[in-house]
C-alpha cells in the first residue's frame, strides 16, 4: 500500500490540528501478479487500463464488468476485478480521510471488508484509522476539558495513542501548552477551593457551629498553611461564641 504524509487533522467547531501521521492512499495494482491479460478486445482493455492508470478505479471497474460479461472465464479479468474493487475502496476511504472524516472512513472500510472480505490493504488501512480515531478524539477532549483532572486524561490518553509515532510540531505544541494549562487550572482549583472553605467557615461561625468551623479550618491550615485569611479565622473564632472556653 503506498502511503502519503497528510498534515491536516479537523476536529469539531473548526478546530484545526496539524498532524504527521500517514493517512491511507491508493493501493497500486502494479505489483499484483496476474495471469496474462486476455487478447480479445484490446480497446476496452486499454481504456481499463488507462482509467487504473489516472485513478478512476470506479470507472475502471465498470469497463472490467463489461470485459467479463465477454470473457466470462478470464482469470486475468477476474483478478484483476478484485484488485480494482479494492483500490476502488480505497479510493472512497482516502476522500474521507481528506476531509478527517476518519470515523466515516473506518465505518466504510468496515462495512467494506462485511461485504467483499477482509484484505491486507483494509485492514493495515483501518488499524492506522483506528489511532487517527483515538488521537482526534482525544484532541477534541483536551480541548474542551473544563478541569485539570479533565485536561490530564485528555493529555494521557493522546500521549498513549501517539506513542512510537511520528507527530507534527504543530501537535507538540499544542500538547505543551495544554501541559502548561494543566498547572495553571491547578492553581484556580484551588484557589476557588480555599476561598469555598473560607466562605464556609465563615457561615458556621455566624451559625455558632465552632467545632465545625474549626474541622474546615483545619483543613485549609494543611491545605495553605500560609494562607492569609487563616489569621483572621483563628481571630473570630477565638471570639465567637463557639470558640470561647
């Protein structure tokens, strides 16, 4: 099969990711070893051949139906059929793969090998469809993650479908300035965590609630020992109600 470098991957909302991954072309006929062609009707075996040559497999597949329906017991035109349904597949798959539409185009290989078999072109085709799946899928997560621990997975799981190939810079950066984001959604979390507790403390103080003032309190002492409010919490409480001997 021979295989072409794409650069291009799409992901929903128009978010557009480069990529270094192979996407999957045509098979070439040319080192399928069949039998001698048949000598009967030249002219439309030229015609097979030069559809094949320029690509347009389906049209080729319509002229190999016309030369069986003449020489229905041609193993040549047999053989040569199948080659063509094949790159005709291919074909669909790859106009797909343009577009990173890559589930649509696993979907059909799938269906394909259900209909005519299973083929080492397909089934190559559909294993590197598999990790473009998985990759895009993953890029589409990091980028809508609305939490570190979301961001993180997302970045795992990328890193883990990628690895032992080869990716775009355009994906290494991408990746790395996730990375980077997971630090600073890290800090948010928790900061919006302590100023929770400090909002929760200060509801169960003005409940008379000491001792569960108190418990929250602890745990922001071990969360953010330094944190500035702890002073002032520790000020009220020594004069609330609840905090008083």
């Amino acid at each position: 099969m021979n295989l072409q470098k794409r650069n291009r991957v799409r992901t929903g909302n128009g978010f557009l990711f480069a990529t270094a991954l192979s996407a999957l072309f045509l098979v070439s006929c040319s080192d399928s070893k069949l039998p001698a062609p048949p000598k009967a009707h030249p002219e439309l075996l030229l015609e097979v051949y030069d559809a094949t040559a320029k690509g347009n497999h389906k049209l080729a597949l319509v002229k190999i139906e016309r030369l069986r329906a003449i020489e229905k017991t041609s193993v040549f035109l047999s053989e040569l059929e199948a080659v063509e349904r094949n790159n005709a597949v291919m074909e669909h798959a790859n106009g797909l793969i343009k577009k990173g539409k890559f589930t649509a185009a696993l979907n059909y290989l799938e269906a394909q090998e259900v209909k005519n078999g299973k083929h080492e072109d397909t089934t190559e085709a559909m294993e590197q469809l598999k990790r473009l799946v998985k990759i895009a899928s993953y890029l589409e997560q990091a980028r809508k993650a609305k939490s570190s621990d979301q961001l993180e997975k997302a970045l795992a799981g990328l890193r883990s479908a990628a690895k032992n190939i080869m990716i775009s810079q355009k994906i290494q950066n991408f990746i790395e300035r996730k990375e980077s984001e997971v630090k600073t959604m890290q800090m948010a979390e928790k900061d919006r965590m302590q100023f929770g507790m400090i909002a929760d403390i200060g509801m169960l103080l003005e409940q008379e609630q000491g001792a569960a003032a108190a418990a929250v309190t602890a745990l922001l002492a071990l969360e953010n020992g330094t944190n500035p409010a702890l002073p002032k919490i520790l000020s009220a409480m020594a004069g609330s109600p609840g905090g008083r001997k």
